[in-house]
C-alpha cells in the first residue's frame, strides 16, 4: 500500500490477526504520522470478529478495543448488508488503514442494496429509530440478534419511545451525534458483545458521559458479555451474550419501569 496500491487483507478470523499484529500496530497505524504525510497506507484488514457459533474460546475474541485504543487506524463494524458494502467501498478509497469488523453469523444475512454506486460514510452514525424516552447505542452483529428485537418489544410492549443508534464506525466515533441524542431523551443504554471491563461499550460511555452529565435522568447502563472465555457449548455461550431481555430490563431500569 505504500507503494501506491490498496490492498484488501482478509483473514477468517480477527483472532488470528495477533501474529500481525506488529506490522499493524507499529507500522501501518505509524507511517503516516511519522513520514509527515509522505506516505500512506490505505489498506483494508477484513475478518470475523466476535462469537459466532460454537466456535470456542480461541476464534470468538471480541477485539474492537484492541484497535480502537490505536491513533492512525480507522475501525468500522457494519450490522447490514448495505453498511456492509457502503463502508468497504468507503473503506477501500480511505487513504489510512482500516479494521473492517464483520461476524460469521452475518455473512449469510441478505438485504437490500443498491446496484448504482454508493458508499457509507466512515465517522458518520446512523439513527435507525427516532424516539423520545432513551437512547439505545450498539453496533455490529448485536443490533441483529439482540438489539432490534428488544427495542421492538420496548415500543411496543412497554410503551417506551426508544431511540435507536447503529455507530457503525467504532474510530471514529460519531460522538456528536450519540451526544445531541441522549440530551435530547436523558437516558442511554449502550449494547455490545464486548468484555465490561475495558470493553468497546465502556469506551462509548466514557468518551460521552462528561458531555452529557448535567442532561441525564439516570446513569448510562452498558449491557455486554459475561466476564468468562467464550464456552463450546451453545447453550452456556448464548448465556454469557447480551439477550433482548437483558436490554429489556436495562432500558426500563433507566427509565424506573
């Protein structure tokens, strides 16, 4: 890529990118910077990331913070297929390298995309449901499984006007428009597949919970994954996950339902 090509690297999982991770994380995320914007390196790192299905503990790492934590590079999760190849498009032509998140339980996910030429724009989030009551925050393969269904169930069977946030680019973060949000509805729920303890959803809450101190009605909640290694087993490894009623119950905690 320094060289003046683009390319696109694919490897199955992100767990395995770990025996590149120097050429990533000194190099690629660094030349930029440190030849003063005389090179560049636009290359695309592509892979699973995140618990498929029982895949077991050494493919199933969930590694956003791992790449967020890291000025030079750009990080993006999509959760549709359109953002899926909107953001690869947008990712292709972006002159820094970029971590393209995808999870094996999405590749087979179909929807509606445009045969004329488009692209997703890397930094920009996207509101999918406007509301009123609380702001929920996620991304990636959780908005499929988890999120879209409790906040379907919270409209309507709970009569909670939930606003919906897919941030489809981890770094940058589109904190603008998670900021104007939550002072809008003074309440936030954030949802990942990520670890608590350092986790994506953490660095959310941090990056915004100063900005937004004076305007919140409760504490932000953050809804993520159990603190163990992701077991083998189907049933032990849906219940380490965020599940909708886990959303269910955070979002009317926020609301005192």
């Amino acid at each position: 890529s320094m060289l003046g090509l683009r390319p696109v690297m694919e490897l199955m999982f992100f767990s395995f990118y770990s025996v590149a991770f120097d050429q990533i994380f000194n190099n690629a995320a660094n030349v930029r910077y440190m030849s003063g914007g005389q090179y560049k390196v636009p290359i695309v790192f592509r892979g699973g990331n995140g618990i498929a299905h029982q895949l077991g503990a050494t493919h199933s790492h969930r590694v956003e913070t791992i790449y967020t934590r890291i000025p030079g590079l750009i990080v993006v999760a999509p959760s549709t297929p359109y953002d899926a190849k909107g953001l690869l498009k947008a990712s292709i032509r972006c002159d820094d390298p970029v971590i393209f998140l995808e999870s094996e339980k999405m590749l087979n996910e179909t929807g509606e995309v445009p045969d004329e030429e488009f692209f997703v724009p890397i930094g920009k989030a996207k509101i999918e449901r406007e509301g009123a009551d609380v702001t929920v925050i996620s991304y990636g393969r959780p908005l499929q499984r988890v999120v879209r269904p409790a906040v379907e169930a919270l409209v309507e069977d709970e009569d909670i006007d939930v606003e919906l946030i897919d941030v489809r680019t981890l770094r940058p973060l589109d904190t603008e428009t998670v900021i104007q949000s939550i002072r809008k509805t003074h309440r936030c729920v954030i949802i990942d597949e990520d670890y608590g303890y350092c986790g994506m959803g953490a660095g959310i809450l941090q990056k915004v919970q100063k900005q937004v101190w004076d305007d919140l009605d409760a504490p932000i909640e953050y809804v993520h994954s159990d603190e163990i290694p992701v077991p083998f087993n189907h049933y032990l490894e849906e219940a380490m996950m965020p599940s909708a009623d886990k959303i269910i119950a955070a979002v009317k905690e926020v609301c005192y339902r």
